[in-house]
C-alpha cells in the first residue's frame, strides 16, 4: 500500500507489523466514519435477508 500512494506522489511508509503492531503499541487511531445507518432490529439484513437480530452487530 505504501508503494502505492508513494507512487500517487504521497509521501508514506510501510509500518513493521502493519496496523496490528500499530493498535498493539497504544497508538491513535481515528474513528471510521459511517456511512449508512444500521438496519432495524426487526429488518433483513440487506446482504442475506436474515433477520438482522440473527446477527452479532458489533462497534469497529
């Protein structure tokens, strides 16, 4: 990945151990936004029509 946004003309590094060892050594780490709501309890889940309660929703 890093190569990459080098190449898009970002300035990056590669971390050793990647995110993992970053979250292991206490550092920040900025909230994902969300982008859409979660489903009612009581609809399908939109991805496989279960009942969404069916599912272990859980916080990133």
């Amino acid at each position: 990945m890093a190569q990459f946004l080098r190449r898009q003309g970002r300035d990056a590094w590669a971390l050793q151990g990647g995110l993992a060892a970053w979250r292991a050594a206490g550092y920040p780490m900025e909230p994902k936004a969300v982008t859409a709501p979660l489903p009612a309890h009581d609809a399908d889940c939109p991805d496989c029509d279960q009942p969404v309660e069916q599912h272990q929703l859980v916080a990133t």
